[in-house]
C-alpha cells in the first residue's frame, strides 16, 4: 500500500469513527431520546457516569433536578432553586467538604469542639442564602449603588474587612472562629454573586428565584461558574424537543468522554509513576533542593507528566459540570475545547479553561478595557489583557485558598504565593503579547511545520511556566527557578 493510500484508508477510519460516535447527529437517536423510555436511558447513562465522581447522593440529586427541570419546565426556577440549595446545606451538614475541614482547623487552632463545625457552616450559609435575596433586591432599587456598579469589589472588600477583622491579636475563640467561618462559607459565592447583580440591571432581568437557583448550582458545587450567571444560561436553554434532546445526546456523549479521561489520568499515574517510578513534580524539586537531583530525563518526564495530569483534571471536571447541566437541557460550551490545537498563546488561554477565561474576561478585562488607555488602542489591549490573565488570575487563586491566612497570617501566606505570582505575570505578558499580534495581523504559519513549530512553542512555553503555577505551596520562588534553570543543564 502506497504512504498515500495508507493515509486515505487511516483518514476513512476516523471518519468512520466519527460517524459512528455522532449519536446526536442521528435522526433515530434524536426521535428515541423523545421519549419516556428513552429519557430513562439517558437518566440511567448519566447516573453511571457520574456516581463514581461526585458520590451517590449526589448524582442521585444532580441527575433527578436535571431531568425534572426539562420535564416540569414551567417549575423549572423552582427545582434550580431547590436542587442547588439542598446539595449545599446536605453537603454541609453530611460533613467531608473543604468548607467544613476549614473550619475544623480553625476550631482546633482556638480549642474548640469539632462538632461546632456544622453548626456554624450551615448557619453562615443560611445568612449567605438571606444575604443574597437581600443584595438582589438592594440593587434592582439602587442601580448605582457600589454593589450595584461593582459586585465583585465590593464583595472583595467584605471578604477583605472579614479577614482584617478576623486577624486582629484581640479576636480569639468562638468570635475568631465565627468570622473566619463566614470568610470560608462566603469565598465561593463572591464568583457567582456579581454575575446575579449585573443581571438585576439589565431590561430584562431573571428572577430573583433563577437568580438564587444559579449561585454554586447543583451541577457544578466549586468554586467557579460553569456556565457563568442566569443571563448565559437563558440564551443556553434548548427553546424545541428536538435540540433538548440534541442537548441530552451531547450531555451523554461529555459524560462518558469524561469518564475516559478519568481512566487515562489513572493509567498515567499506573504507568508513569507507579510503575516506571516517574517522581511527581514536587518530589523531583525535593530531590533537587536536596542537592540529589533526578537525571534531567527524569526531570523533564516528572514536569510534562504533572502537566499531563493537570491538563486531563481541567478537562474531565469541566466535561462532568458541563455534561449535567446540558443534561438540564443548557446547550453551554465545553469547559475545555481542544487545547492541543492551540496555536498561540491567546488560542491556549481560550481553549484550556473556558470558563475560567470567561470569569477573567467578564470581571477584569472588559471594566479595564472599557476604561484604561483609550487614546492608546494596543496598550489599552495588553493591559486590560494583564489584567484578566494577570492580576485576575492571581487573585482567584489566593482568594481560592484564603484559609492559609487564618493558618499562616497573611505576610506568609503571601509568601507561599509568590511562586503564582510570577506565573501569573509571565502567562499575562505571553498572553497579552500573543493578543497584540494578532491585532497586528500576524497569524502562525497553516503549513505542517508550521502547525508543528506553534504547538512546541505554546506547550513549551506553558509547560516550563507549570513549574511555578502547580497547586502546592511546598517550595520557594528561588527553589522553583532553580529547578527550572537546572532542566536546561545550567546547574
């Protein structure tokens, strides 16, 4: 056989492939998810899918709400509400979350009684719940208050003033306790809050209900909005039966592609570290500071598999969320889309965490855009760019791990964050740059070396920069470029 005609027949196979996996391409599957035995099915397929991964109960609850919003559509509020707010205060008071062993540790550091974490976490949830409702109806009569002008910073602020407080050397006991469990039990809603108020502005808002239904919803419990605010989510919804049950099909086919990624992160970690004794990324830094460094082979394989890995965990939480909430009839992008296609920086930023970039661009880049540098087109790009993928960044991530100042104080604990820091400031200025480029007109080559040179550059690139933006706090700022320079063989 011919080079050529082993690439047709290769080409033909994907095709086929292709093909055979596009069920919400089929006219016989998409008339069969119609119906009541077919909906079961799917019910049934994504209960499966992710049972493993969220526990249970809590698949149990995700699949019920999703397939009851598109079956009782005009309850559709209703059950969000509902389905949202009951994974939250059954996730509290079963125990297990971050929140809770946050406020454990807290309780320990004052030598208090354990069993006063749940207390305290569900009632500083019910006050969020309250506090809500009343910021919702605070800014639809007061469009131009602060909250109203400026969610994020001002939520920012009563996070900062909490803290501040809660820091001060006469604060000790159950009043330190109390404040830094509201710090904790608030930190993940100051991400979908502003989205709720901006809403409340506009010609046609939401309701209020909606609203609530969508702070932390049932199908993604984290810490950043998978399918932004109630205002997304409307222009989501599948408006026909036929594209509900497209949506369905997708849903379907992003679980069970999630669950592939699930086993091919274990097969990695099975083969790479388990087996061929690959050391994970901080082990191999260990050894190096250790004076004991691992061969550079070693090292790099330990770096580009940490990569490896964090790459697979974006992307395979991302299809979860994303895969239920289309269960609940949202046609939402996926949370990761290809990132090995990236040809540029700006294509990479976009592609590796949706959701995330939407959350940047949305809060740091447009109020910068808008405002900064206007006389000033390409500075006003890179800086509202830095902003977004910048200080934005950096500020989810310490905001995100805010019980290191209860623990720490603050001084260390920007310490320990000085390593994310730099990653920040170094992955804005590539992406900013990478963004002014293309404004330029520069476009990265369509030939095959081309396309090969982009992808090394861009995974290069963001590969060496992992070094210094992997989630653990474990080494220094000097100890990580260290460890970089000596991948090179300069030390």
């Amino acid at each position: 056989m011919t080079p050529s005609a082993a690439g047709a027949s290769r080409s033909s196979d994907t095709s086929r492939l292709r093909r055979f996996l596009a069920i919400d391409e089929r006219e016989a599957f998409i008339e069969r998810a119609q119906t009541p035995l077919g909906q079961l099915a799917i019910a049934l397929i994504a209960l499966l899918a992710i049972a493993g991964h969220l526990g249970t109960w809590q698949a149990v609850l995700a699949v019920a709400a999703a397939m009851s919003a598109v079956i009782w559509t005009n309850a559709r509020a209703a059950i969000l509400f509902s389905a949202t707010w009951l994974m939250a205060f059954l996730e509290t008071g079963l125990g297990g979350n971050d929140t809770l062993d946050r406020i454990t540790a807290v309780l320990h550091q004052e030598q208090l009684p354990d069993a006063a974490a749940i207390p305290l976490a569900i009632g500083w949830l019910l006050l969020v719940l309250l506090g809500s409702v009343v910021a919702l109806q605070w800014v639809r009569r007061k469009p131009q208050s602060m909250l109203a002008r400026r969610p994020l910073v001002t939520l920012l602020a009563l996070e900062a003033l909490l803290c501040g407080v809660a820091s001060l050397s006469g604060v000790a006991g159950l009043p330190r306790a109390m404040l830094w469990s509201a710090v904790f039990v608030l930190t993940p809603y100051i991400w979908f809050l502003p989205y709720a108020i901006v809403d409340q502005r506009s010609r046609d808002p939401n309701s209020a209900l909606t609203q609530l239904g969508t702070l932390r919803p049932f199908w993604s419990p984290s810490y950043l909005p998978f399918g932004k605010g109630a205002a997304f989510l409307r222009k989501s919804l599948s408006k026909t039966p036929a594209e509900l049950a497209v949506t369905q099909l997708k849903a379907v086919k992003l679980l069970l592609w999630a669950n592939a990624l699930f086993a091919l992160r274990d097969a990695l970690i099975w083969l790479f570290n388990d087996t061929l004794q690959i050391p994970r990324l901080g082990d191999a830094i260990d050894a190096f500071v250790a004076g004991q460094p691992y061969a550079l082979s070693t090292a790099w394989a330990a770096l580009i598999l940490s990569m490896a890995k964090l790459s697979l965990q974006i992307a395979m939480w991302a299809h979860l969320f994303i895969g239920i909430a289309r269960l609940a009839g949202y046609r939402l992008p996926r949370g990761s889309w290809r990132p090995l296609e990236s040809r540029t920086l700006m294509d990479y930023f976009n592609r590796f965490h949706y959701y995330f970039k939407e959350l940047l661009v949305d809060f740091f880049f447009v109020p910068t855009f808008f405002k900064v540098f206007r006389n000033h087109q390409r500075l006003r790009m890179f800086f509202a760019t830095f902003m977004a993928a910048g200080v934005g960044n950096a500020l989810w991530h310490f905001v995100r791990d805010i019980d290191l100042i209860s623990t720490l104080g603050l001084g260390a604990a920007l310490e320990t964050f000085s390593s994310y820091l730099v990653y920040s400031a170094v992955l804005a200025t590539g992406v900013g740059l990478s963004q002014l480029r293309a404004n330029l007109g520069h476009r990265p080559s369509a030939t095959l070396a081309g396309r090969i040179y982009s992808f090394c550059f861009v995974w290069w690139f963001v590969t060496c920069l992992h070094i210094f933006g992997d989630a653990s706090r474990d080494h220094t700022l000097g100890e990580r470029t260290s460890f970089l320079v000596s991948l090179f063989g300069f030390i």
